[in-house]
C-alpha cells in the first residue's frame, strides 16, 4: 500500500521513471505525448541537457543560503534577465516556489503599497469569474472557479468577480468582438464605483484564461480598456502569467499581445520548466520604491524565496528560450498545431471551438454546436477523455468547465516549445482517437 496521499484517492498511478524530450515514461516502459506539460509546465521537454547541468552545478556550488542574509548569483542574474525582457516598467523581482505563492505575494505587495502610500482605505481586490489564481486561501478567494471553491466557501476572503472575456460563450449576437470587449471591461469601473472609488487596491486577470477556460485569450482591446481603468482609479493592474507566461502564448509574457503592461506580473510554471519549483513576482519600480522609502521592509517571505538551485534552472530555462528563439518556434509549431486540430476537428459535430495563442491551446467539447450547449455533467466527460487520452498515450488536461449554468468542458493543450510538427500531429492523432472513444 502507498503512503502518498494522492490527488485521487482512487486512482492507480503508473510510476514515471523517466523522460525523453516530449515523452514521459512509466515503470513498464510505456511512452507518453506530454501534451500539456502537466499543466503548461514542461515548456523544454523531460531531458533538456543545459538546464540539467546548470542545476547540478549550483548543487554543488551552493544548494541554499537563507535570503534573509544572503543573495546568490543565479538570483542576481536571473532577475537581471527577466527585467531586460519584462515590459512597461516592471523593475523587481520577488522570486518564491510556485503560482499560489506568487498570486499571494502579489496580493499582499498591492495591500502594503497602498498602505504605505497612506491609503489603507483600499482593501478590495476585484477579479473575474471562470478565473483560477491558486490553490492558497488568498489566491483562491481571488479565483474565480466555482468547483475548486465550493468547500471552502467559509474560508474565503471576500472578493469581487466580474465577468471574464469569454467571446464564444458570451459574446451576444448584436456585438462585434471589439464591442463585446469593451462592454465585459467596463463591468471593472461599474465594480469599482460600486465598491467606492479609492477603496480598491487591485484588478486581477489572467491574460489567457488556462485551467478554468482553455486558453481563452481577451478580444483585442480588452486590457487596454482595463489598463485605463485601472489608471484612471488608482488600481494596481496584476497580471497572472504563472500558466500562460515564459514564451507558451509566442510572446515571452504574454500581456505582449496585448499591448498593456501591469504594475505586478507572476509567473511560475514554465519559469522552472519542471526542473525546479520556481515562480515569481515582478513590479514596477514605483511599487517597490514606495516600499523602499516607506517601512524598508515588505511585510512577507517564504523560507525557499530566491533558492540558488531554483534561481539556477530558470536562468538556464530563460535562456535557452531566448538563445534558441523558441519564441519564434512556439508560433510557428502552434500555427502547425492549430491547423492540425482544425483539420481533425473543425468538422466534429461536439467540438465547439479550437482557440488560443502558440502553444497554449484548447478545444471546447459541446453537446450541440449550435446552441453551443455542452453535455450534462452527470456524463463526467472530463474525467472519461483524459483516462482515454491517457491510454492512447496522451498527457492533456481535460476539464470541466464552469461556465455559469452551462458547464462547458474543455481540453487544455501545452506541449512542449521543442515538439516536432509530426510530434504535434501525433498528439492531435491521439487526442481524435480520445474524443471518439468517450462521445
Ligand atoms: N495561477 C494560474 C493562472 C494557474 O494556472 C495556476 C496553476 O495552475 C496557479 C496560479 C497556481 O500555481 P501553483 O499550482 O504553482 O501554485
């Protein structure tokens, strides 16, 4: 009997042994597609060989040294690196292990600036339904995912919601996506005169909606609207890139496509790439310099902020993105990958939509295409399509929706930036034969 208290008490888990760029493989030697890097996490495959090196060497060099006394190289270095990339003005990075610790620190960070700027009025933070920013008590009262909350209801810290930007499902007829845009960023200023005018401290969004939606982006236009609203009311705009950030949309941070940059950007995920568990916070000069000449000190930490080991592998994660132009790749395989879902898909009478940006993608699964009406959630379709992926040798990451009333189910896809067009065309082959076994 195991020991490990799994996510699914349930479930019988092969055991991974070992893995091979874009595959994964399990104690009986079976090969699987990594299709989703777990959850848009393996953005260099299993065996990238300059990432391994880097962290065995910072072992040896120095696993850890306590940033309350220390600084490291691989620290200094990275965060130097992430701001000659970062846009707007973002300045500083607080590094920590994870997305969860990264949304907090950045809900924390918004709190203390304000408090320092003597404006402790501001304390609400408004975010958006259908959203999912952690599984910690902060991030996931800022989440807007109705099944991950439900049990801890009473735990919640109170946060606003407003709609998200979910132009197929929620776009109305009469609407052009640009309208649709403006009418969904607008609901931002209504909550925000709602709550009082200089009592909100924060807007949180994720720029392409991952484990809730399925890389759904914004229509253009969306976060510009946001950015001046957010301006014109002294909102802190925090962007979460821990999913869709570090060059999986075929933009390095993903607000790129947007053309806005935020006052706190967090990324995890694909920082570490799997190697290590790494994520962080980047902020604006001004954010940090109120802090600077205010208390001197942010009032936060984690044992494991700015690790060396971690801070090691996500310099060698960052660049070889850049070194490699795996920007440039991830564009051009997620066209391929795109066109090859099309292909499979476009005709499929329960496939609704195919949507998303380079290697982020997802494929919404509907009952009725035309009223769009997805299927009971009685049926577990979800749970159903990732057992049969997993057999045909998939890794993706099928969940069910939680669109209001309707429960829409989707597929998140997040292969690896060094996928192959015949590797993505496989991955596309397997996922077919997935969706045609289950419906
Ligand atoms: N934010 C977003 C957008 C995520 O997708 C996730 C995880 O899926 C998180 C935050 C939480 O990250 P972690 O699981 O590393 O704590």
């Amino acid at each position: 009997m195991s020991h490990v208290f799994p996510r699914h008490c349930h479930a019988t888990l092969p055991t991974a042994v070992g893995g091979e760029g874009c595959f994964l493989i399990d104690s009986d030697g079976k090969r699987y597609f990594d299709g989703s890097g777990g959850a848009a996490v393996s953005c260099l495959g299993h065996s990238n060989i300059r990432v391994r090196e880097a962290v065995k060497a910072q072992v040896d060099q120095l696993a850890f040294a306590h940033t309350g006394f220390f600084t490291s190289d691989p620290a200094e270095r990275l965060a130097d690196l992430l701001i000659s990339q970062a846009p707007g003005d973002l300045d500083r990075v607080y590094f920590v292990s994870g997305g969860s610790e990264a949304v907090e620190s950045a809900i924390k960070l918004a709190r203390q600036y304000h408090v320092e700027r003597g404006q402790p009025q501001r304390r609400h933070l408004i975010a958006r339904r259908q959203s999912y920013h952690g599984n910690t008590i902060g991030a996931l009262s800022a989440g807007g995912n109705a099944w991950r909350r439900q049990q801890f209801g009473p735990l919640l810290v109170e946060m606003s919601h407003i709609a998200p930007c979910y132009d197929y499902a929620e776009r109305r007829d009469d609407e052009t996506p640009e309208t649709y845009g403006q009418r969904v960023a607008n609901e931002l200023e209504a909550e925000i005169l709602r709550l009082g005018e200089d009592s909100v401290m924060a807007f949180i969004a994720e720029p392409v909606v991952g484990a809730t939606l399925g890389a759904v982006p914004a229509v253009p236009g969306y976060f510009r609207r946001v950015r001046e609203i957010c301006d014109r009311y002294g909102v802190l705009l925090i962007l979460d890139e821990v999913m869709c950030g570090m060059g999986r949309t075929g933009h390095l941070f993903a607000c790129d496509a947007d053309g806005v940059a935020p006052d706190i950007l967090c990324i995890a995920k694909g920082l570490g790439a799997g190697y290590q568990p790494i994520g962080a916070m980047l902020c604006s000069a001004g954010i940090y310099d109120s802090i600077a000449q205010g208390t001197g000190f942010f009032q936060h930490g984690h044992t494991y902020v700015g690790h060396p080991v971690a801070a090691a592998a996500g310099l060698a994660v960052l660049q070889e993105i850049l070194e490699q132009d795996l920007i440039a790749q991830v564009r051009q395989r997620g066209d391929h990958a795109r066109a090859a879902l099309q292909a499979r898909f476009g005709q499929h009478a329960h496939i609704g939509d195919i949507r998303g940006r380079g290697l982020f993608l997802g494929v919404e699964l509907v009952a009725d295409r035309a009223s769009k009406q997805s299927f009971d959630p009685a049926f577990g379709l979800a749970g159903r399509l990732k057992k049969a992926a997993f057999a045909e040798g998939l890794v993706c990451y099928p969940m069910p929706g939680t669109r209001d009333g309707r429960n829409g189910d989707h597929v998140l896809l997040a292969p690896p930036f060094i996928a192959s067009e015949a590797e993505l065309d496989l991955m596309v082959d397997r996922l077919g034969r997935a969706v045609d076994g289950v419906i």
